[in-house]
C-alpha cells in the first residue's frame, strides 16, 4: 500500500499544513466492504494523534483531510517527524488492524514559498513504538532540536477601539512540558501582564486546571491608553504556572509574549488583533523558557 500526502508550511501564520490525500491498494483480504482511516502524528511535539475520518468500503481510499500544527517556525518544524499510521476498521473487534505506517522527517520535506509539496510514499509494515512521556533529554536527542518543548498554548485577543481595552481569552494549552518526577497530573493557572512601556499597568490571573493538557476559557478585559494603539509600547505577557503539591513550590512552566516588542508569532498575533478591529483573532503561540 502507498500513501499520498502534501505539505504546506504559512511563514505568516507560522503554521504546518498537513494533507491527507489517499491511500492506494490495501489488502485485497479486507475485500470491497474495507474500512480504513489514518492517524497523524508530528513527533516528538505531539504523541496524541489527529484522525481522518473513516472512509468506508474501498480498498483506495480517498480522504482529502487537512490537519494544521500551529506557531512553529519553519527551522523548528524541520525538527519534526511527521508519522501516517494507516488501519482497518474491524466492527466485530475492540481493535482495529494496523496495516502500515510512514515515517517522513521534515528536514527531507521540499519547502517551496507559498506552495504546497506533495509525496507518495510506501506504507512499512512494522510499528514504531512510542514512548508515552517523551523527556526533553528525548526531545533533543530524537530530533536534534536545540530547545526544550513546554507545550503551546492557544490565545484570543480583540481590541475593542471605542472601548479603548484588549479583550483577552485564555483558551487552552497542549502538551504542557513535565517539571517534576511526582506521579499524577499537577494544575496549572497562567499569570497575564499588561506592559507599556517596559512597566506592568495591569495583571489578571485564571482559575487552576488539572492536567497536562488544561482548558481554562478564562476571558479578561485590558484597559489601555487613549490614542492610537500602534503608538504605544504594549505588550502582554502570559506566565504558566504549575501549581505545586505537598512540600513544593508553585513553579514557571514558561511564557508566551504578545505585543511590540515580541518575535515572529507574538508581533504577528498582535499586528492582526490591531488591524482587524472588532474582529477577534486567535493563534496557537508555543510557550518559551522562562527567559526570553
């Protein structure tokens, strides 16, 4: 069996798009009534698959599914491998059938400006196992990147130009990076500051959320100063906090900087939320070391 695929990677949105195409000649034991999906991994920042819908009797599927990683530059996603595990519905089985995977490191992908590449590859029939806690000492090793992964965080923003204020949404985060051996899942609350001109004017804080992977949909209002926004020096900074249990300290996951005076994804989030006016603007921002 082959597996079709394309790649596209947005500078300006920093984001990796993934295509699942089709899937050529399956067994023909699964006969015309075969069931199949694939699942998408993009290792080792996401162990947690992305799923295509089941496409139902065909021995060659077609799935024509798009799957996007966001906030990542284009030098951070050629540290990545992307993995395509295709399988067989079974309907009278708790399991289904593992029929093929394929393995395919960014760093081999064709990255063309503004255009989507597009791959066949043959599907190998032996399994990678993955690790279900990856260290960073994993992370470095299997992917030669030069910085620890601490997770991404998902962020709303709204300038609200009568109102003269920033309406923030704290969604989510994914992934969150691991700072202590304890068993269980820890809670995390994230910190928000308000900066104008290098000072904190403002700070809000969300409710603490269990696990690795926290949902907060925590929304807070910024008032800021009259005039023209992009006049001003305002940035705003996001502080994960992982909450400490007996006989331990809450400690800094990392932080994410929106504003003037942040890199690449923040300057870009915050330009959009300036230039769109009442309409909101949402963006993945992967959460940096606890110094900038």
């Amino acid at each position: 069996p082959t597996l079709q695929f394309s790649l596209f990677y947005s500078e300006y949105e920093t984001t990796l798009s993934v295509a699942v195409v089709s899937v050529s000649s399956l067994p023909k034991k699964y006969g015309n009534s075969c069931d199949s999906y694939v699942k998408v991994y993009l290792l080792p920042k996401f162990i947690e698959p992305q799923q295509t819908v089941i496409r139902r009797k065909s021995l060659n599927p077609e799935f024509r599914e798009c799957f996007q990683f966001s906030g990542f530059t284009l030098e951070e996603i050629r540290c990545f491998t992307l993995r395509f595990a295709v399988y067989v519905k079974e309907f009278h089985s708790f399991k289904d059938t593992f029929i093929g995977e394929v393995l395919f490191p960014c760093d081999q992908g064709d990255w063309k400006a503004d255009l989507p590449s597009n791959y066949t590859k043959e599907l190998m029939t032996t399994k990678t196992k993955l690790k279900k806690c990856l260290s960073s000492q994993d992370v470095l090793s299997s992917t030669g990147a030069q910085f620890k992964q601490l997770g991404q965080m998902f962020i709303l923003l709204q300038y609200q130009t009568l109102a003269n204020r920033i309406k923030v949404m704290v969604r989510k985060a994914e992934n969150l990076g691991k700072l202590t051996r304890m068993p269980g899942s820890p809670d995390h609350y994230v910190t928000i500051h308000l900066y104008h001109n290098g000072e904190i004017i403002a700070t809000k804080e969300t409710k603490s959320a269990s696990g690795y992977n926290p949902v907060w949909n925590a929304p807070f209002l910024f008032d800021i100063p009259a005039g023209n926004i992009q006049e001003h020096q305002l940035s705003l900074e996001f502080i994960v906090m992982q909450k400490g249990r007996i006989y331990t300290r809450n400690c800094v996951l990392g932080r994410v900087l929106i504003g003037t005076n942040a890199s690449e994804v923040g300057l870009v989030h915050w330009k959009e939320m300036c230039n769109r006016g009442h309409v909101e603007s949402a963006r993945w921002h992967a959460i940096q070391p606890d110094a900038f």
